[in-house]
C-alpha cells in the first residue's frame, strides 16, 4: 500500500522588537533571571496592557511577504490556561480575527517548485520560562521572557514530506531574516515548530487522523521527527491498527516520538475576546507605507542575481541564503565588478573561513571593499593566486587592506623580466643533471624548475613571465 | 460644626482662607474613626502617620500659596484601588498581604491634587457582592442602622463617607458597586461612562464593566472628585481620549429644557418596595417641578439584564482572576507536593465562597459547547441593552428610577441566597453593561429611617447633565444633611 505524509506546520517567531509586546521592559536574551521584568509582564493585580505598536508593524510586514490579507480589524483573545510560567494565567494571543489570513509562500529547489499556503498569523506574547534544578527539590520561574512578542504561522496542510517541511521553514526563516523581524535562531527558541501529521493513501482526498508533534528544536529534529512519525503511522495502519488523534513529543536522545497527551486531555482554552484591549483597527494607508518599506525578498533576490550577474542557479541560491551576505556580495561587485569571480571566492575562502570561526557574515574580519580589493590585485597581476591565499589569510587575522599588506611584507609579485632572467640562470647553473634530463624530453620537470624558481623568490615571481623565460632559456 | 463633617467643597475654602489646617482636619477625621469606626468597620487599613506626614506637607505648600482643589483633603480608598507601599487586599484572603509597588493612575492623580489618603476601606471580595458581607476580612454595617448592610461591593466607601470618617472617597461599580451602597448609605455617589476613568491600578473583576467613582457627602463634592480623576490614561487602552470639562461647571440652578425619561420597565418589577417607589416617585415630581419635561421611556431589554450580566461578568472574573495562583505573590498553600494540587488548595482556601461561585459560572460559560449558548448570547443581549438607552436618549437627556429595589436590608437576611442578591441589581447593572454613566443622590428615608437613593442615568459622557439634575434636585431637598446618629 503505498502512502502520502500531509503535514501542517505551525510556526512561532519571536519578533525582534526592543521591547515587549504589551509593557517597556526590554526583550533582550540571556539577562539574569528575573531582570526585564515589570508589573504588567508580572501579571500583578490591577494593571493593564498597553499594545507596542512595532509588533503589528512587524507582524504587518510578514502578512505581506507572504502575501496574506491584513485584516483591517483584528481581535486580541484570552487563552486561559494555568501554568506557572504564564503570569496572569491567560495568553493574550488572537483567536477569532486573526492580523492576517490566506497567504501563501514559493518553495523552490533545484528538483521542485511547489507553493504552501498560509493560512493564518496572529499575534501573541511569549510565557516566561522554568527552570529546574536537580539539586533542589523546587521549580524556579524566570519571567524576562513573559511578553516577548510572537508571531505565529501556520500553513495549510500542503507539505507532503519531511524535505519539504524543511524547504518550508528554511524559505519562512528567510523571508523573517530579510524583513529584519525575527533572528530565526530554532536552538535558543526565537524560531519554533510544532508540525501536524497524518498520512493516507495516494490519490484519496480525505486526511487521515493527524498528530500534533512538539519538541523539534532544529531542523534536523524537524526532519527526523517528521520521518519516525510518518513510518510509525503507516507501521499502525499496515497492522491494521488506528492513528489516535494526540500531541507527541519527539524525543531527540531515543530519536522517537512518545504521546503526551490524548483528546480527552486536550486543554480547554476558553478563549474569549480580551477586554482589557480594544479591536486593532489597521489603515490601508499604514499596510500601503509597511509595503512600500519592504526589503528584496529571497525568491526576487535570486531571481535577481541569475539574471542580473549572470551567476548559476547554485551561487544565487547560496548568497541569497541571507540578506547580508547578499549585501555583502554585491558591495563587493560594486568594487570588483566581475560577479562570478567574487561568488567564487565567497563560496570558496570566505564561507569556509566564517563557518570555522563560526562567524556570520556580520561579523566577517574582512571588509567588502578589502575583499574586492584582493581580487583587484590578484586582476592587476601585482600578486599571484597563491600569494593571494596568504594575503586573505593576513586579513582574516589583522582587517588590513591587502595592498597594506603585501607592502608590509614585501609580496609584490616579481614581473620584472630581467630579474626573473636573473633567478633562472640561477636555477639552471645549479641544477644541470636536470636539465640534461629536460633537454632529453623530460619536459614533466618543468613543474621543477618552477618550484625552485618560486622557492628563490618566496612565490612572488609572476607564474607566467617564469614559464616563458624557463621555455626560451631550456630551449623547449 | 466638627471638621470631620465639613464637605468637600467647605473644607477647601477653609483651608484656602487658612481658617483650618490641613493638619486639623486630618486629625478630625482620624479622631472620628477612633471613636465610631468599631462600630462601622468600614476600614481595612489606616495610615495615620503617613496621612499626618502629608497633612503637614499640605499645610506648608498652602502657607507658599499653592493650592490644588483637593490639597489637604482626606479621602478614604476602596481596597480594590493599588497604593504603592499600601495594603491592597481586595477584601480576599488570596491578597492580605499584597502591598502594590506601583500606585493606580487614580492615585497618582488624587496625590498630584493634593488630596492625603487616610486609609483602605473594606467591599465585598473582589468587588462580588451588594453588602460588603463577601469580604474576607471584616464586617462593616450601615452607619444609619448597625444591624444592616451598607451595600456593597463599596460599602466600606460609603459607609465611611455616611459616617463622616473621611470627606470623600473612591469606589469602584462592575454593576452598582457604588451606586447601590451610596443610595443604602445615604451619600452621593457616580459611575463614571466607561471610559472616563483609567482602569490602570484598580484590580479588575470584569474589564469590560467596570469603572472607578465618586462617592461623596454632596453632588458639589461628586463634581469635584470627578474633575480630578476624569480624563485619557495612556496606561489603559481601554480609557477615552476626551477632554475633561470642569463638572463644577454645570452646578447651576434650572432645568429647563431638560426632558426626564421615566423607564415604565423599572417600576413593574416585582419586590420594588413601596418606601422605595414612594420617595423616588416623589422625586421625579420634585424634578419635574424645577422645570423638566417628564415622558415615559421604554428599555424593553431590561428583564433580560441580569441573566446577560451574571454571565460577561463572571466570565471576565474567572480569567481575571487566574493569577491569583500562588505562585507569584499573595498566600500559598504549601501543604501539597503536585503543582496542581498547589493551585487547587491555593484558590480554594484563598477565595471566598461568592468568588469561588462566580469563578465556576464563568468558566462554565466560557467551555467548549457552551460558549455561543451564553458568552456570546449574552454579549448579544448587552447589545441590544446599548441600543435600548441609544434609542430612549434620543427622547431624553436623563432616565430617573430607583437604585435598588429596597433600603439596606439586614446583615445575613440575604447571605444565603445569591439569586435574591443578584436580582437586588437589576436597576444598576444595565448602565455597566451599556457603559453609560450613573449616579445616586439621596431621595429620602423609609420609615424605618434607612436612606433612599435615586439613580440618574445619561448619555455616554454626558455626566455633566447628570451632575446638573442632582444639583438641583439636592438644592431643594435635605435629604443629603441629615446625618445617622452614631
């Protein structure tokens, strides 16, 4: 019997506000327990919510880059639950009237195209956290998270396999990276995932039984999860069995999932319309000034970077990947304009070098402008490409511009012929048993006389002068 | 005279002419809880040191000349309204010990107008209940009968303005919180329109009705109160953008012109006592002697009023008061190992039984299955509530009708029986639902002596006009001097 996996996904992105959704305290990770925490995000009695106008804004900007319908009025909604983490005892969160709705994004690979729709964002504050110690018999709360704003998305049923759940998340962490809105960081939880599955035969229109699967803290989590689950559901059905509708939890250490909880145990959320906040009532006009602020996004990037430099579907994907080495890309272009020449470079010494310092672009050591400034020296002929290996290595550590440093050290390239001459009588004085050898046709030594010849002058003599003159002076 | 029965309005211009000080008063009024307040109980909380400390501030700005309208006035405060560095015990058990680090916006505003806080003033728990019997932590009686409720939830407000132990004092009103136990007490008291007032600080039972007033010796008084109080707090998005007129303003003798409405649904309903219908009758022909048209007007919703409201509210309630978990601050139970049974015990030993019954109603209310049945049906009916007072203002300026359907009853009479208590606030809680404003003003006394209120109700921010026909009702009348003998 052959099967098809449906899978929804549904998102939580912390946004990248400086403060809270609904009081001033900072949203900034990593303070001590307790810090960023005031009366309203404590839940204390008596005080009231008061809407941070850059989350809708922020929100706004992903409804459209995901091309949803902004509501032009929208509901703030209770969800009561108790938890110790949760200060008030409610979510405030959105329920009925969702911000946006009916949205969809573009997966592409260099295999498929396939388009997943969105069916809704809203808006929501994040819980604070607990913290258990295991050499105390008591729980701790830490509230600096309580009120970071989120956003979440949920698609449609549309996914049909666990590379494409990750295709999805990667497109929607990359369109929330260019908009600037959120860090898209799924280990410290700016980014999260609970997926939905079922699965059912090919060709059949109804959905199976679905689960609701939490816990997946990467992506690799996120495609691993999806696989055990979507394999435990076809082994329950080929046995004849049933899919019970249930939230499991994937479990990364025993690499499967395990129930959490069923139906029956389902929370009850009540959720009501909150009366401490009124409808969020959105112009035209705002969505109309939010668009026209939007960035390039990834897909018009690429699409961009194919046509515009010429570059092949691989390197615009790669340097589309995130906005800033887009930037950093075409900063380097502006300087250097020979596209291909500079991709190759990025992809092939940049990349390498951040990924082992585990840099991000941001952070690079190495300016565009230096960068360029490489590449233009090694075009000018004042260095070789090897030598321009070493250059790149003194910049990653220094930041010096490259011409800086090949005065410092002395790495301009030889190209003066009559030195060159010079060296090669050298070379050829001392080494006349092989030369004999060359002479008798073994012209595979050129390669030796090459090396002695850059030994002598510390790789800086110019490659091409030093094979002419070898051939005219060995007569080959 | 004593100081302690001064008005508001009396004592500002004595201490304005410096024929009193500040300091004088306050220790008047602090003698006056000395001597009568255990009998009353209105108090939770006084802070004499801190009340005298402000006192003598008052009287120096005074001496350098800077007078605002409530400098060195004593005010008593519902405990339900946060006060930095103050017991805020909301009358529940769960609170005792909770002393807010922050002020609600009210009181930032009462203490830039100078006023001097001389205390907390009891209510039923949470601002659930018509007798101030709910609360958790004390028993206070009506100063014009000590055998008898003062209303409620803020009978501790009105009880302390009757008994002249304090000069004013705030309250709160979710469905006649201050209109019924001013009208038991026999004092002046408003709800604002929602909206008038930030909400920032006054610990919510149900957001959407609730609403922060006056209650006062005199309708001047309320005017005053008001002006300082009123007006947009960036801190609740909920309050309005207005601007706030001076209400003393309207304070002037003449009516004519004004049209009173006259809901005949009011005067059908079952238990209206004859004292109460008697003096509120005579009322409206007082009224309409100063020169007001009087009409008949329909709100054909009104027996549906109390069911729609025993539902929005107690729904608000159960959400709004999860917080009160134990895990954060306010008492906890420490008896059980499982979290859930911590929060069980928590709540169950912190509310008291009305809380706990209208936390159940309304997450009943709120479940899956039940919610069209009753949350939304009755935020259809609160709709239809709205346009019932939309369409009858469109006849008239204000509606006239009784506070509640009897004087003060009897301390116990009614503990037992909350469905007879609930109906007790049929005259009250449209205005919340409707968000109009609402005020009582002393009508007269049954025989028995207890005090009679009538309700005037207005437009959305039209508490001017309600301020205009109390004043002039209140010229006419002495029904406000009379004081209980204590």
């Amino acid at each position: 019997m052959e099967f098809e996996p449906v899978i929804g996904l549904e998102v939580h992105a912390q946004l990248k506000t400086n403060t809270k959704i609904f009081c001033n305290c900072p949203t900034a990770f990593g303070a001590p327990p307790n810090t960023h925490v005031c009366p309203v995000c404590l839940g204390m009695p008596g005080v009231l919510p008061v809407l941070n106008k850059k989350v809708v804004e922020f929100a706004v900007r992903m409804a459209i880059a995901t091309n949803c319908q902004v509501a032009g009025e929208s509901r703030w909604a209770r969800k009561n639950y108790f938890y110790p983490d949760l200060p008030k005892g409610y979510q405030i969160s959105q329920y009925e009237l969702p911000i946006a709705q009916n949205g969809y994004i573009d997966i592409e690979t260099d295999i498929w195209k396939q388009r997943v729709g969105i069916t809704r964002i809203h808006m929501e504050e994040d819980a604070g956290k607990l913290i258990h110690d295991p050499a105390r018999a008591c729980s701790m709360v830490d509230f600096n998270r309580a009120g970071v704003p989120l956003i979440e998305i949920v698609s449609e049923p549309d996914i049909r396999s666990p590379e494409e759940a990750g295709a999805y998340l990667r497109q929607l962490r990359a369109i929330l990276r260019y908009l600037n809105i959120c860090d898209g960081n799924m280990e410290e939880g700016s980014f999260r995932c609970d997926a939905n599955v079922s699965i059912r035969r090919k060709r059949e229109q109804a959905f199976g039984t679905r689960t609701e699967l939490k816990n997946l803290n990467s992506f690799k989590h996120v495609e691993k999860g999806l696989y055990y689950e979507i394999h435990r559901q076809k082994e329950v059905l080929m046995d004849g069995g049933q899919i019970i509708q249930e939230t499991r939890l994937w479990d990364p250490d025993k690499d499967r999932t395990a129930s959490m909880r069923g139906k029956e145990e389902a929370h009850d959320y009540r959720y009501f319309p909150d009366p401490d906040l009124l409808p969020l009532v959105i112009s035209q006009e705002w969505i109309a000034d939010i668009k026209n602020d939007l960035p390039e996004l990834p897909e018009a990037k690429k699409a961009r970077f194919k046509n515009e430099y010429g570059l092949p579907s691989y390197d615009a994907e790669l340097l589309t990947s995130a906005r800033e080495l887009a930037d950093y890309f075409e900063a380097c272009v502006s300087f250097f304009p020979a596209p291909k020449q500079v991709s190759n470079w990025i992809m092939g010494s940049l990349l390498g070098l951040l990924n082992a310092e585990g840099k991000t672009i941001e952070q690079s050591p190495i300016s565009a402008e230096n960068f360029a400034g490489l590449l233009k020296l090694i075009q000018e002929g004042v260095i070789s490409g090897k030598i321009a290996k070493t250059v790149f290595e003194e910049m990653a550590k220094t930041g010096k511009p490259p011409r800086m440093i090949v005065e410092e050290k002395g790495l301009v390239q030889v190209t003066d012929v009559s030195a060159i001459e010079g060296i090669i009588s050298e070379v050829i004085s001392e080494n006349a048993k092989q030369v004999e050898d060359y002479k008798n046709g073994k012209t595979k030594l050129l390669g030796f006389f090459m090396g002695q010849v850059m030994q002598k002058t510390k790789g800086k003599a110019n490659p091409k002068i030093v094979n002419q003159v070898l051939r005219e002076k060995l007569g080959g | 005279m004593n100081l302690y029965e001064l008005t508001i309005q009396k004592a500002h211009q004595m201490i304005k002419n410096k024929e009193i000080s500040s300091v004088e008063l306050t220790r008047a009024v602090f003698d006056r809880i000395d001597k009568i307040d255990h009998q009353v109980g209105a108090y939770i909380t006084l802070t004499q040191a801190l009340a005298m400390k402000q006192a003598d501030h008052a009287d120096q700005m005074i001496a350098k000349g800077k007078i605002s309208l409530l400098t060195g006035i004593p005010v008593a405060i519902k405990d339900l309204i946060c006060t930095k560095g103050i017991h805020t015990t909301c009358g529940s058990k769960i609170l005792k010990n909770f002393i807010p680090p922050y002020n609600a916006s009210v009181i930032n505003k009462l203490k830039r107008a100078g006023a001097i806080v001389v205390g907390k003033v009891n209510m039923d728990e949470f601002g659930m209940g018509s007798s101030t019997e709910n609360s958790s932590l004390k028993l206070t009686r009506n100063p014009w009968a000590l055998d008898r409720v003062p209303g409620g939830s803020s009978g501790g407000s009105a009880a302390a303005v009757s008994a002249d132990m304090c000069l004013g004092a705030l309250g709160s009103d979710t469905g006649g919180s201050i209109r019924q136990p001013a009208s038991h007490c026999g004092v002046v008291g408003m709800k604002p329109t929602y909206g008038r007032v930030s909400r920032f600080g006054l610990v919510a039972f149900a957001s959407s009705l609730d609403q922060i007033g006056p209650i006062t010796k005199d309708v001047t008084d309320c005017a005053m109160v008001l002006n300082i109080i009123s007006g947009y707090d960036h801190k609740d998005s909920t309050s309005v953008p207005k601007d706030v007129p001076d209400y003393t303003h309207f304070l002037k003798p003449g009516l004519n012109g004004c049209t009173i409405g006259i809901p005949k649904e009011y005067f059908e309903v079952n238990g209206l006592d004859p004292s109460v219908y008697e003096s509120v009758t005579h009322a409206i022909k007082t009224i309409e002697g100063l020169g007001a048209k009087c009409i008949e007007v329909s709100l054909p919703h009104t027996a549906y009023a109390v069911a729609a409201y025993y539902i929005i509210a107690p729904c608000e309630a159960s959400s709004n008061l999860a917080r009160y978990d134990g895990v954060k601050y306010g008492a906890r139970d420490k008896t059980q190992p499982s979290m859930i049974d911590m929060y069980r015990r928590t709540r169950s030993k912190g509310f008291g039984p009305e809380v706990q019954r209208r936390i159940i109603l309304g997450t009943y209310s709120l479940s899956a299955g039940y919610y069209d049945a009753y949350y939304n049906k009755a935020s259809q009916v609160r709709t239809l509530i709205m346009e019932d007072f939309n369409q009858a203002f469109e006849a008239c300026d204000v509606i006239l009708s009784p506070v509640a359907p009897t004087p003060a009853f009897k301390i116990g009479e009614n503990i037992d029986d909350p469905l007879t208590m609930y109906l007790s606030d049929i005259y009250t809680l449209s205005a919340n639902l409707a968000g109009i404003p609402g005020m009582s003003v002393p009508c007269g006394f049954s025989k028995d002596g207890l005090p009679i209120g009538l309700q005037i109700l207005g437009k959305h921010f039209n508490e001017k006009m309600l301020l205009k026909v109390a004043y002039n009702f209140e010229q006419t009348t002495d029904f406000h001097k009379q004081k209980p003998a204590l």
